[in-house]
C-alpha cells in the first residue's frame, strides 16, 4: 500500500473546496440549531434555492453572475419567511418536519418536467460560471505541496471558500456574544425566559432562520460553482444529515466546531476511501469480502461507528463544552 497516496488524497479532500461548502453550510445550521435550538431538518433546501438561483438567473436567463447571486439570496430569504411564518409560533418538531418535507418537495419541483424550461429538470444546468472563473488572478497551472496539488480553478474555489468561512465565522462570533446573541442562546435553553422579559422569542428566531438559511444559500452557490453544475439529485435530504454530523464532530453551539467537523469528516471518509481501494489492490482485502463497489458504504458504516463511540465518549463534540451541553440540559 502506498500511505503516501492514501494521506494526500485524505488531505485534498480535507482542505479542498468541497470542505469549505460543507463547513459553510454547517455554520448556518449551526447558527439554527446549535446556537438558537431550532430543529432544522431541510438546510438542503436553502442549498438548492441558492445555487438554482445562481444558475437559473445566468444560464436560463442569461443575468449577470452578480445578478445572480442576489436571486439566489432572496430565494433563501423567502424560503425561511415560508417556513418560518407557519411553524415557528409552534412546537420545534412542527419546524423539523416542515423542513425535512420542503426540502424534498423543492427536489422533486426543480426535477420535474413542468419545470424542465427553466431549471433543466433531471439534467439541471450546467457552465453558468465562467464569470467566477474570470476572477480568478491565478495562472493556469497546478499547484501545491508534496503530492497535495489543486488545479487553478479548484485553487481559486478553494480560497474564496474558506474565505467566505472565515468572514461568516467573524460575522457569527460578533452576532452571537451580542445582545442579539445572548438573547437567541437564551431561546435555546429556555424560551419562556427571554419572553418573560418581553423580548419577542418569534421574531428572533425567525431572523436566525433567515441568516442561516442565507449562509446555507451561498454554500449552495459555492457547489454549484465549484462542479460548474446544478442538478436536483446533488441536493439529497441526506446533505443535511451530512451537516448534523459536522455538528456532532465538531461541537454544535461553537464558532469552529463546524469547520473542524467538515475538515475532520472529509479527511476521514477519504482517508477510508482510499485506504480500502489501496488494500483490496494490494491483496491485503480479497474482492470476495469487500468489492470496489462496496467501498462507499462501507466507509460510511465505519464513519457511523466512529461517531457513535464520539456521542459515548465525548458527546458535546471535539470542541464543545460538557458544562455547557449540561446547563442546557436543565
């Protein structure tokens, strides 16, 4: 086995874009959950809303990158006031189901032939980006360290990435040790508390859903961006649980628990990947036990157990505080 392959691979997946879109998704959520407590089952959606708006906006109707990215923040905007007005009055499962169903709903609506015209149905929409790609100030070329190399284009959605990460990450520490934040952590722990004192629990959390609905809409941009694609079917219900796990890893309720997770989480799903393809082409593995074909799942059942002796071990994650995650039990 060559480890030295495996630990690249491991490493660009690590740090690549797809890392960054993930971490970024997860911080709107994290801001939703982990900070406010609400139950949000269809970040997904707001991913989907965002990157259709991106590519409907430039490849449908032929707008202006710029254009484009304002139709898909709206989208997320209006998403979150649809869900938001009816459920959050509510119980917080009313909110999880809510959203878990719109973000299915919305995959089959942007799938469908009705709406073929205009979102490219089954086949979505493809090289809407060149606009992006013209920013970049990076020459052509390959570049990096060791055997860890990204190609000009992934580089430069690499860097705006975690850039964006970063900004959204400073955004989010100022929000949340604000008044505005310290009322939204009380929302979370109690909210009969911060409405005895006439803070109106319902309008803070519906500007919660909007903001991290909008910071899920620009990782969805980002993605699309990044495959220089859209299509239904990229935007599984099964991202969001993706996300969930981010949180877990990481510690739901910190600034960096979601960047942490999303490193952590394609490191490891790599590192498996492509440890077991090393294996079974060395004849460490017989095909007869474990098939190429077979790889992805099994890599997931290994993540799944090690996530599950991390919630025994150390359930407020690899950041969180257990003092915290017990006063908010209370």
């Amino acid at each position: 086995m060559d480890w030295s392959v495996v630990f690249s691979d491991a490493l660009r997946s690590g740090i690549g874009p797809i890392a960054a879109v993930y971490a970024l998704a997860a911080m709107g959520l994290n801001l939703h959950f982990g900070y406010t407590g609400l139950l949000n089952f269809g970040q997904v959606g707001f991913m989907l809303v965002g990157g259709y708006g991106l590519a409907v906006t430039v490849a449908t109707y032929d707008g202006s990158m710029w254009l484009g990215v304002l139709a898909g923040l709206a989208c997320a905007v209006v998403l979150a006031l649809l869900l938001g007005v009816p459920t959050l009055r509510l119980r917080a499962d009313y909110l999880a189901i809510t959203t878990i169903a719109a973000g299915e709903t919305l995959r089959l609506f942007y799938r469908s032939t009705w709406a073929e015209d205009v979102t490219g149905g089954v086949f979505g929409l493809q090289r809407f980006a060149s606009d992006f790609y013209d920013l970049s100030p990076i020459p052509r070329g390959s570049y990096g360290v060791w055997l860890v190399e990204f190609n000009s284009r992934d580089l430069w959605v690499m860097i705006v990435g975690w850039a964006l990460v970063v900004l959204t990450g400073a955004l989010l520490a100022l929000l949340v040790h604000s008044p505005w934040g310290r009322v939204i952590r009380s929302i979370r722990d109690d909210e009969h508390a911060p409405r005895s004192l006439g803070k109106n629990v319902y309008a803070y959390k519906m500007q919660s859903l909007v903001l991290g609905g909008v910071i899920g809409a620009v990782a969805g941009m980002l993605q699309a961006i990044q495959v220089q694609s859209v299509s239904p079917d990229s935007f599984d219900p099964a991202v969001t649980f993706f996300l969930y796990t981010l949180l877990v890893l990481g510690g739901a309720g910190r600034i960096l628990g979601p960047v942490i997770g999303s490193i952590l989480f394609w490191f490891v799903l790599t590192f498996l990947d492509s440890a077991l393809r090393q294996a079974i082409d060395a004849g460490y593995i017989s095909p007869d036990v474990i098939s190429t074909s077979e790889i992805g799942a099994v890599r997931f059942a290994l993540v799944g157990l090690a996530l599950i002796l991390l919630i025994v071990f150390r359930p407020q994650g690899i950041l969180g505080s257990r003092k915290e995650m017990l006063l908010s039990e209370r």
